[in-house]
C-alpha cells in the first residue's frame, strides 16, 4: 500500500550573514537535510505510530506521502500512486488531518465546510447524510454542525476537523498531531474515535503524536524517526520489552508513615500520602514486592509499566551514546 | 470532462456563495467599502469633466474617447477583483501552511486560491460600468465588428489579467511574498487608465512591450475605436496568451519548490 525507497529531501533556507548588503544582494543559502534515504513499506489496515523529537522529519514525511511537498530524490509509492502528481483519484482516497491545521471556514458553521466537501469529493447525498451522521455521532458533535466554527472550543474544532476530513471515507489517513493542545478528555475521545474509525472501515493509518499515550493507545507497529533517519521500526511491545529497564509500582497507604520506613525499601520513589510511586529495575521487582508488602501497611498495590515517554527517552540516549 | 466542469462550477459556486455569507456579516464594512469606491470613480469622472471644460483634446483625444479607455480600463480592472479576489487572501494561507489543505483536495488549486472568494461588492460597481460604456458606444454608433472585437479583446485582456495573478501567486510560494506584489501589479496596470500614448518613450515602449500593462488595459478601447491596426491586435493575442503559457510554468515550477511553512 506505501512503499518508500531511499527518500530524501533537503530544505533550502536563507543563510543570514548579518550584513543586511550582503543578505540581500548576494544571498547565501543553507542545505538542511530533512530526510535522508529513508525507506518503510506499510501494508494495508495497519495503524504505525510514526515519532521522533521536534525537527526529525515526521511531518516531512507525511507531507512528501500526501503529495504536499515533493521529494528531492527517492521513490515513492502510496496505492501505486505517485504521490506528488496529485491525480485526484489518488487524493480522493486520503485523508490529512492536522492538529495545527484548519480546513473549516473560520466565520462559517461547520456545515458549509461539510456541504462544500461533499462537492469536491463528489458524495452521493444518501451517503453524505450517513456518513455525517456516522461520524457525528461517533464524535458526539452534531450539537454543534451548526455552530459557526469561530465560537468553538478547540476541542469541538478538532472534532468538526475529523467529520470534515473524514467525510469521505478515505483508505488512507495521516495523522498529524491529532489531540495537540487539547484536554484529556478530548484527547481520549480522539483517540477512541480514531480506534474504532480504524477498526470498522480497514483504514490505513499513520499517526504522529508527541503525545505517546495516543501511539502507544492505538499503534502495534511503531517507526522512530531521529534527525532525518529510521531509527527504529518495529513492533511497539518489543521496543517496550527492549528499553523499558524498569516497573513501576504504585502503593496505596492505610496511614501516614515516615519517609525513613519508605528509604528502607532501597529504591527511588516518590511520596504524596495516600500514594508511593516505587521504580522498581525489572529483576529485582519480585524481591522488592516481598519486602513492600512485608513492611509498608497498604490496601492495594499496581504494577504499571514505565510510561511510554520514559521508554522512548532510554531509547533515544541509548542510540546516542 | 463536462463531468469536471460541471464539478468545477458547482465548488466555484460553492466557493462564492461562502464568500457572500462571509461579506454580509460586517454589513457596515460593506456600506463603508461601497462608499469609497463610488467617491473614488466620482472624483475621477469630475477631474476629466474639468480638464475637458478647458480644452477639447487631450493628445489628440476627446472626452468620449477618453471616457472609453477609463471604462474598459475599470471593467478590466474590476472583472479581476471580482473573480481573483482571493489572490489577496493567499499570503496568509502560505505562511500558515493552510495552502497545504488546498493542496490535498482532488481539484485544482486554482479553484480555491485564484477563484475562490468572488467579491460581490465589487459586482455591484462592475454593472453601472457596463450601463455606462455601453450608452457611450450607443451614442457613437459603434459597428458590430467593432463591438464584438472590443468583447473578444476584453476576454483576452482577462486573459492576461489570470497570467499576471498565478505569476503572483507562484511568487507568493517561492518567497512568501504576495501583498507588495499585488499592490505594484494594481499601481503597474493603473498606468493603464489612460491611452498610453499620453506617456513619452521609453514609458510608453516598457508598458506595451516589457510589462504589456497598454496591450491589457488600451487594446479593446484602440480596437473599438479603430485605432489598433489587425497587427498589433494579433501581437496582444498573442502576448497574452505567451504570458498565460509564462505564468503556469512558473507556477508548476514554484509548486516543486513550495516548503510548506507553519510546521
């Protein structure tokens, strides 16, 4: 479904000398590599969490795979289309969706954006109600189709986002930042959105987030992108059996006890009662567990994973080191 | 292909009728805008009547003619504020990235960032243009030849109009840059108000023949007249269609090189 070879692509930007006579009359420029010669093939109905630091070619990527942006050199392929020609039978089938990005128009309720949608992507009028139908209830957002865009929160916008950009059930859908800069229960209720949009229409999904709840929510396979290049891409479970050096284990107190009794444990912790957060290596957790149960007087204990950002971060000065 | 056209039109429409909802919600922005582009034309209209008052010529010209070269000129100029009025929109769309939504649909850019926000208000002042012009020729008893040349070279005329606004635009991609050069386009074609030849050489040669703002603006007046010889009507078809040709490779080349800025 996508097959990308040895792509690269290199910005061009103004070098600044600080000599505004030479700025302008005799104009150096800089060569910033953005991608260099990645390859990944993706196959159909998979949903790959795509991460990386600020400035690690994500975006670019994405924006090269949705014939936004066109590449300096490599081969790529989405639906054997060649993405930049921009064939509307090709575009007719994806779906951009950007966090930072608005298609609605700002001084008009979402339905106009909606109506003029339905004419580009030329929808039947049976299908266009169904799927506004589908979608808004999915989001919970029919309230507010009416709504002129300029008075919802960001939260309401994003979801509008989603029911425009997705009206016409596209096959392939890039997520950009989807739940950026929104409160958790939004965010949740993208993300729930997006697991079942997936599941019942076999999308194709990638999905960029410095939220790594969302990729660690919603994708099996993960590729990790670092200053141009593929660091990483595999399966999500294996980077976390990998790197994940340590558990966490959460106790609930019955009472108040002194920071000393905690220190005898002999592992990090952090304390605000009721809660004790225990970061336990993975080889001694059994015999760590023994020695809290024995003497802390709790009434319940978790073992979590370590967050996801944690594990990423290990990876990340792993392959830096 | 009367699919797409029919497509086409229906998003132009579409395209429009937001542009008429957008534009009717500051109802005193409308009233203000109106009133300041007829004030403008009025002023225009009494400085001619007054330099006609005291002499009868103005290079060879008389106020009826001078009259037609100031009309074809407003109708040119109006048609394209009409129609590429979202030209002036593009700068921000460029620098926010939002140009990358455009990009994404399976239409022509042009659709949206050329063609999509009709000015409506300037329709309003395009009609009594036209009534004007057109009791002009009625009382100077123009030939139908003529008429339909004059109609057949405002045509080419927008022609070379849509050429010099996708240049802006694919320059608006390449730079960034959009709202000086259109105002140095609006200020160029001014040049264009009146008859060419009331300028000395070399103003005169520049604006027919290194920016053709005399074969945009003057050719249907000199043709309706029948002051343009069938040579130099040729050559502005010609030009203009040259210039079109110009202005979508430039686009096509900035395109390959547009960054998508704004993250």
């Amino acid at each position: 479904m996508i097959t990308v070879n040895n792509l690269t692509k290199i910005y061009k930007t103004h070098k600044r000398n600080g000599n505004f006579f030479k700025d302008v009359f005799f104009r150096a420029y800089n060569e910033l590599e953005a991608l260099s010669q990645i390859s990944f093939e993706i196959g159909n109905n998979e949903l790959v969490g795509f991460i990386g630091p600020n400035g690690a070619g994500k975006t670019t990527t994405l924006k090269i795979l949705s014939g936004i942006l066109y590449p300096t050199s490599g081969k790529v392929s989405v639906m054997d289309y060649t993405p930049f020609e921009k064939k509307p039978s090709f575009l007719k089938h994806i779906a951009f969706v950007m966090g930072q990005r608005n298609q609605l128009v700002w001084d008009l309720p979402s339905r106009d954006s909606l109506i003029l949608q339905k004419a580009i992507y030329e929808i039947p009028e049976d299908t266009y109600k169904k799927n506004v139908n589908e979608l808004t209830q999915l989001l919970h957002c029919a309230d507010i189709l009416d709504k002129p865009v300029k008075t919802l929160s960001q939260g309401q916008r994003m979801k509008m986002e989603l029911v425009v950009g997705l009206l016409h059930r596209p096959h392939i859908i890039f997520f950009d930042e989807p739940t950026i800069g929104l409160d958790i229960f939004s965010q949740e209720a993208i993300r729930d959105f997006i697991r079942q949009y997936q599941s019942e229409t076999k999308a194709t999904v990638i999905l960029t987030s410095h939220y790594l709840e969302d990729v660690k929510k919603l994708a099996k396979r993960l590729i990790i992108i670092d200053k141009g290049s593929i660091v990483y891409d595999g399966s999500l479970s294996n980077i976390i059996e990998q790197y994940s050096q340590e558990k966490l284990v959460v106790v609930t107190l019955e009472k108040v006890i002194k920071k000393k009794e905690i220190d005898q444990i002999g592992v990090r912790f952090s304390y605000t009662f009721p809660k004790i957060i225990f970061k336990i290596p993975k080889a001694r957790l059994p015999e760590k567990i023994k020695k809290i149960t024995q003497s802390l007087p709790f009434s319940d204990l978790t073992v979590e994973d370590e967050k996801i950002e944690d594990i990423v971060k290990t990876f990340f000065r792993k392959i830096n080191s | 292909m009367m699919k797409t056209y029919i497509k086409n039109a229906t998003i132009f429409y579409l395209l429009s009728r937001n542009a008429l909802k957008i534009t009717l919600q500051g109802r005193m922005g409308v009233i203000f805008f109106l009133l300041g582009k007829i004030i403008r034309v009025l002023f225009i209209f009494a400085f001619l009547a007054l330099v006609f008052n005291r002499t009868r010529l103005v290079k060879g010209y008389n106020f009826e003619q001078i009259l037609v070269f100031f009309l074809t000129f407003n109708i040119i100029d109006t048609l394209g504020q009409i129609l590429y009025r979202q030209v002036y929109r593009f700068r921000p769309l460029v620098v926010s990235g939002g140009f990358d939504m455009v990009l994404l649909k399976p239409i022509h850019p042009f659709i949206r960032i050329l063609l999509g926000g009709v000015d409506f208000l300037d329709v309003l002042l395009v009609i009594p243009y036209f009534f004007v012009t057109f009791f002009i020729f009625a009382k100077m008893e123009i030939s139908s030849f003529h008429m339909f040349l004059y109609l057949l070279l405002i045509i080419n005329s927008m022609v070379m109009v849509t050429g010099f606004h996708i240049s802006i635009l694919a320059l608006g991609i390449a730079t960034t840059e959009v709202d000086h050069t259109i105002m140095i386009y609006r200020d160029l074609s001014a040049m264009g108000r009146f008859p060419m030849n009331i300028y000395k050489e070399p103003v005169r040669g520049f604006f027919t023949y290194i920016i053709p703002v005399s074969l945009m603006m003057n050719v249907p007046a000199q043709a309706i007249l029948g002051l343009a010889t069938p040579w130099f009507i040729l050559f502005s078809l010609l030009i203009s269609l040259g210039l079109l040709c110009l202005s979508l490779l430039f686009w096509d080349y900035a395109l390959k090189r547009y960054q998508s800025w704004g993250g």
